[in-house]
C-alpha cells in the first residue's frame, strides 16, 4: 500500500473505542515511632515518601501530614490531617479515596475514616483524614502512626483493546519492561535497542521461545538485530506481550499486524483484524493483500466479501489492478461472485 492511500485509510477505516477504565490499590503509609517526633511535625510539616513505583502507574501519590489549629472541626482544639498530593498522568480523570486510622489508638473504639473525591479540574492537594492532637497523644512511644488508603483511579482510555483492564499485575510487569529491570537480552530495531525478559518472551510467543534456545544452545551474545520491523510497532507489540495492551494501534495497525504474524501472537494479530471496521473498493485490495500475506483469516474474509458485494465499483478502480499478479485471489473472488 502506498504512503497516500494507507494515510486515506488510516482516516476512513479504524474504529476506536473510548472507554473509562478503573483501577484499584490500597496503599499504606507508616511512620515509626511517630511520639518522639511530634515536635518536628508541629513546626515543619513532614512529607512521606513517594510511594514506590511498583503501586504506581503513571499517576503517583504521596502523602504529608499537616499539624493544624486552623481547620479543625472544634474551636480550641489542634489536629493532624493527612494530605494526599496527586501527580496525576494525562489520562486520569477521577479518584475516590478512603482514608481510614489503622491504629487502635483511641480508647473508644471509634473508628476514624474520611471519604474524598479528586477529579481532573481540581487542584491536586487533598486534605482528608483528620486525627485529633488528643487522639495522637496516647501513642505509645515505639508506636507507629499507621494509615491506609484505598484509591479508586479513572482513566479515560483510546486503547484500542477494549477488553484491557488494568491491574496489578499488568501494572507490574509494564513496570519491569519501562524500566528495564533485571532484563536479560536486547533487541536492536533501526536505531531504537529493546531491553526485555526472555522468560517473558517465551511464554508468549512460540518464535520467541525457540529464538531464545536456540541462542542458548549456540552461546551467542544475547543481542539480536530485528532488520524488518518498524520501531514504534516492535514495541507495542512488547507492550501487548507485558500488558495485553497496545496504544499506538491506529496508526501502525498494518505494522503491527506483521510484527504479530512474525511471531504468532494471535490474539495481538486477531486485534488487529478488528481495526479494520470499514473497508472502501479502494482499500480492498491492499488490506486482501496483506490479510493473505500474514494469514489474517477473518480479515482475509471480511474483505473477500466486501469485494463480492461491490464488484462492480471495485473492478473500476486503478487499485484493483494490485490483484491482478495474484491468480489465485481472483480465482476466489470471481468464485464469490459466481456464488453470489
């Protein structure tokens, strides 16, 4: 397909769909021997750590307790208040958060718990839980003041796997391939180097597993150069093999789709099938093409219908002339069209 026509079709023949996704963590956050420091708190208010990068995805929180006289629900009396600091990413639209006291500190039994709401339009410090001083003050001295919050993210999403969910575990091993953590072998694709886990790999991809034997067997550097793909769909298909998700499917769906095939990832393969929602006479026969060329059944037959239903149009074009090197695709389509 040419550079003009495929621009013309990445204009008319994706369809994407735009969801809310919604991700849960519980985050806990503890400060150790919180009695001896009261002081130091009640003069420059403390910031907790970040914390760490395997609870986060791209929006990070971080928590800092404020000693207050100001805002407290009772005159005369002194509070601490959990703030929460957002560093949202781009895609967050809301949060809720419940903030609950998880130490037994206070004699009766009461349970201390706050409910909050960040959303996009708001600034993104929170004040939420409020522990009276009086409250704070029977700490033990090697206590700890222990807090727990379980945050609600909303993320607007253009992904193009409707069925992805964020979790966890998808949230961690995107995290081992973003960072590159404990990676055991390296991909080199035009001018872009890909650190990745061959164990990973593996389990995902059949021409992966035996690349990887092989290479073992041989005692070759764990370095390979990979001459036939492009860049930007090479790494989203190790997206779609850390995660199930891609992000960058409408404008390298033809890439991508041959990146799949390459290394037998149906599911990334059949995924890309389904972003071909409309074809027009001018775009058949190039996506019949390549639908054949990298075995993409449903596509292959999706198309080959649409040419039986539109014959007449298609035959008119000066596109349809790419078909006419391939005896055996004409064959099938005059067939339907006998069939008809």
């Amino acid at each position: 397909m040419s550079g003009e026509s495929s621009e013309s079709f990445y204009e008319t023949g994706i369809h994407l769909i735009t969801s809310i996704i919604k991700s849960e963590r519980v985050c806990t956050w503890e400060i150790k021997e919180f009695s001896s420091h009261i002081d130091i708190f009640q003069n420059t208010p403390a910031e907790s750590k970040i914390f760490p990068s395997n609870f986060n995805y791209e929006t990070k929180f971080q928590f800092q307790l404020i000693y207050s006289s100001k805002h407290t629900r009772q005159p005369g009396k002194s509070s601490y208040f959990v703030q929460l600091e957002i560093k949202p990413s781009k895609e967050l639209q809301k949060c809720i958060m419940e903030t609950t006291l998880q130490n037994q500190l206070n004699t009766d039994s009461r349970i201390l718990k706050s409910n909050s709401v960040w959303t996009k339009d708001k600034i993104p410090k929170i004040l939420m839980l409020e522990i009276e001083s009086s409250i704070i003050e029977k700490l033990d001295s090697n206590d700890s003041l222990m807090i727990r919050c379980n945050v609600s993210e909303f993320y607007l999403s253009s992904d193009e796997n409707p069925g992805f969910h964020r979790c966890p575990l998808s949230i961690d091993l995107d995290r081992l391939r973003r960072e590159k953590l404990l990676t055991d072998f390296t991909f080199t694709v035009g001018e872009s180097s890909f650190k990745v886990h061959k164990a990973i790999l593996s389990v995902r991809s059949p021409v992966f597993l035996a690349m990887f034997k092989q290479n073992l067997t041989e005692k070759t550097r764990n370095v390979v150069n990979i001459p036939d793909i492009h860049p930007i769909a090479f790494n989203e298909m190790l997206r779609f093999i850390y995660t199930g998700n891609v992000k960058d499917l409408k404008n390298f769906s033809f890439e991508i789709l041959e990146a799949a095939d390459k290394y037998q990832i149906e599911e990334l393969k059949e995924m890309c099938e389904k972003i071909f929602s409309d074809i027009t006479v001018r775009e058949a026969p190039s996506i019949l093409l390549l639908a054949d060329r990298h075995n993409a059944k449903n596509l292959r037959a999706k198309t080959l219908k649409f040419l039986r239903q539109n014959i007449k149009d298609a035959i008119s074009t000066s596109e349809f002339s790419e078909l006419y090197s391939r005896q055996d695709l004409m064959q099938e389509i005059l067939e339907a069209v006998v069939d008809k």
